[in-house]
C-alpha cells in the first residue's frame, strides 16, 4: 500500500485521533512531468532488518531527506501494536510547520522539518544543524537510546523504480536506501553491528 501524509501545525492537533501519519508504509508521489518518482511526505519502511522511518520530498530524479530515523529493536518489541492514540505530551508541544514520520512497534516517530528536531513519544531529539539522521537503538525492555546522528542529503530514484502509477516499488526503494547507508560512515557502522 501507498501512502504518504504530512503534518502542519494546524493538522498536528487535529491529528491526534487520526492514525493516518502512523500507519506503516512507504510514500510516494509522482511528479508532475509524470517522468519520475520519489519518497514525499512521511512514513516507514523496512530496510533491511532495520524499520525506518522518513521526511522527504521528491525532487526531479531523487528524493531529498529532511529527515530519517533508523531504529534497531529486537523482534518482540517491533511486534507489539502501534499506538492507537498520540503521545500526552504532544498535546502541549505542538509541531512548528511541515514534519512527517511513522510508527515502529508501539513508538510515534516524527521528524518535525523546522526545528530538525526527531520526536520519539513525547522525547524530542534535536539533530545537530548538519545532520538528518538519527540512530536509535531499542533494548529487550523497550528502552530507547540515541545511538548517534549522521548525513544523507538524497537518495536517488533508481531507473525503473516507478511504476505505471507513479508509484515506488517498495524494494527498489529499500535497496536504494542501504545503498546509501552503505555510503554513510557512521550509519555503515550502526547497520553493521
């Protein structure tokens, strides 16, 4: 399934009933030409054994990230239910303009595009001014910590990735992404281990 939602301040609040942003999946739009694709708005997908949750815009022939998170969790914590209600807290701290995100297990993830601050429930993880990746590492208990922060400024829309619709082919997609962690000193090393 194909989808993508992005939040605003205004639909953030009245989002908080709504499991549209949530729901795991991986976003696409079409550009307009109708030539090409790329990963917009917000969402998750699966990477290798990794959950990954994304900001992004589609751009002519990639996708710049504004965000992405990349969690590593044992298998029980990832099968537990996603949250059927936002956090408490988000109630009281409101996003400040466009963010997108989705859900892994029973965490809400968010990268809010203004304040290129990562919320994970209602902890907000600000990245550092440079980097757009965060490494989050969860224990058997559901503990969840920041592993480290990195840079992947875009990743490109292999030939053959859109479909007829559109569309991205999920595996196409999640195989451009490892391509690009590969890449990625410090995400090679978290996806190594």
């Amino acid at each position: 399934m194909l989808l993508f939602h992005q939040i605003t301040a205004a639909s953030a609040h009245a989002a908080r009933g709504a499991l549209l942003l949530l729901f795991p999946c991986v976003a696409a739009a079409a550009q307009s030409s109708g030539a090409s694709c790329g990963l917009a708005g917000g969402g998750f997908i699966k990477v290798h054994d990794y959950d990954v949750v994304f900001s992004a815009t589609a751009d002519a022939d990639s996708s710049t990230l504004h965000g992405l998170i990349i969690v590593r969790a044992p298998a029980d914590f990832l099968s537990r239910p996603a949250p059927t209600a936002p956090p408490p807290l988000w109630g009281a701290n409101r996003m400040l303009g466009p963010s997108g995100g989705g859900s892994v297990g029973p965490l809400w993830i968010v990268h809010e595009e203004a304040t290129n601050t990562v919320w994970i429930d209602s902890l907000s993880v600000p990245l550092d001014s440079t980097n757009n990746v965060l490494l989050v590492e969860v224990d058997a208990h559901g503990a969840v910590a920041v592993a480290g922060q990195a840079r992947i400024a875009s990743v490109p829309v292999p030939p053959g990735a859109c479909d007829s619709g559109g569309g991205l082919r999920y595996q196409q997609v999640s195989d451009a992404l490892w391509v690009r962690f590969l890449e990625t000193p410090r995400v090679r090393a978290f996806v190594s281990r």
